[in-house]
C-alpha cells in the first residue's frame, strides 16, 4: 500500500486524475470503478479539464459503480446512478449507458447483486477502481462485521452511515434510506489498482486502521492491506491519528 499525504483536496484530485490519465492511455477501453460522496468530487472535477483539454478521453470506457440506495426512485438526485450520471458521465465523453450501477429498483435484490457481479465478471473487473471510506471504515457499503470476501450483496447501512450521509438529505436521516446493494469486499479486491481518496478529521480514525491497524472486518477497509497495487490518498486532517507520517 502505497499511501501519500497531500495538502489540500486539488493535489489529492490531481495525484488520483494522473493515476486515471496514466491507465487510460495505455488501455483506452479499461474498466474504471467509480465512487460517490463528497470526496472523489474534485476528482470528477479534474477529470472534466482533463478531458475538456484533450489530455484523456472516456469514449471506449465501462463504468461500475460502487453501490446504490435501495428506495430512492429513478431520478431522485441523491441516487448514485442520478450523483454519478451528473458529476462524470454527462461531464466528459462517456458513452451514454456505459456506466453501470445495480439494479436497485429490481424486485429481488439478490438476483439484481448475481446479475451486477456475473456483468462485472464478463468485463474482467475493474482495471482501476475509486474509493472513498466511511468514518467506520466501510468502503463502498461494506458496513463493519461483514465477511471480507463478500461479492456484490444487500446490505444494510448502520446508524452512523446514515447520520454522517443526512447532509445530503437537507439533514433529515429519516429520508436517508436504510439498506443498499454494493460491491463486496472481494469484488472490490478484484480489482487491479485501488485508489482511496480520504480528507477531513472525521476519516482520521478509519485511515489510522486502514494504514496501520490489523486486517478485521471490524474496518472493512483494512482489506485493503492485502491488495498488491492500492494507492492511499490523504490530507493532513485525515492523517492526524497516524502514529507516523
């Protein structure tokens, strides 16, 4: 794990956009993972001057998206697949339909988790995946207490989640949904390349355990620590609890 702490926000963006730059031009058809929440945000940025400028083009990219809310209905603007189609796919020169979520919508859920891993699994998975982290460690909406080789499932979202994530529902929890479909642990460890990006006080716990904690389900992130290409992208608040940097 190679982890680096950064400034501000916009270095942590650039250093994740050069990793993104990097891979697309030597596989312009790779597979990206995509993230949602407030820190890949300047990331999207980032990648939209990139793109506008001619420097990396998505035109031969597939998108999977980490996770989804069960119950929002289409077009809700907190659903991730409304969150992602305008932050990144509308903003650059993603093909329409090429970037894919779970089916959130679907009358069985476990089928919808079978049928989003068979689709990841017949594109090879991901060549590079975006992460952010909870402030209880889960990565994508793999909640503490879960297997650490889970695949695409139903999960159900904790307390804190839902509290930390209210911001996004004008600070009503009870509009935060309660459970969700997301990419498991070891679909996420498929992947070849990781890049977690973490800023703010609030992460400086969780990063304290990806980073030098032992590997429990208790921080579903410290999984990570077995993945042979995962790049940790922090800033100084979030780095505050390690023991050194």
């Amino acid at each position: 794990m190679e982890l680096v702490i950064l400034d501000t926000a916009e270095e942590i963006a650039s250093r994740a956009a050069d990793a993104i730059e990097s891979l697309l031009n030597e596989k312009p058809n790779a597979v990206l993972g995509t993230a949602t929440g407030s820190s890949p945000l300047p990331l999207y940025d980032e990648l939209t001057r990139r793109c506008a400028a001619g420097r990396v083009s998505f035109k031969d990219v597939t998108g999977f998206m980490l996770d989804e809310y069960v119950g929002l209905p289409e077009g809700h603007p907190e659903r991730y697949a409304t969150f992602m189609e305008r932050n990144l796919r509308s903003r650059v020169d993603m093909a329409p339909g090429a970037l894919h979520g779970p089916d959130a919508l679907a009358d069985d859920l476990e089928q919808a988790c079978a049928d989003y891993e068979s689709q990841m699994a017949a594109a090879g998975y991901c060549d590079l995946q975006i992460l952010g982290i909870g402030a209880d460690g889960h990565i994508g909406f793999n909640e503490p207490g879960g297997p650490l080789d889970s695949a695409t499932h139903v999960d159900v979202l904790t307390e804190q989640t839902r509290s930390d994530n209210a911001r996004f529902f004008d600070g009503d929890i009870d509009a935060v949904p309660t459970h969700c479909l997301t990419q498991g642990l070891g679909t996420i460890m498929k992947a070849r390349k990781l890049v977690l990006i973490a800023t703010g006080a609030n992460k400086a716990e969780a990063i304290a355990h990806l980073v030098e904690g032992e590997i429990t389900p208790d921080w579903p992130a410290t999984v990570m620590q077995n993945h042979p290409d995962a790049l940790v992208l922090i800033d100084r608040e979030a780095a505050g609890m390690l023991k050194q940097h």
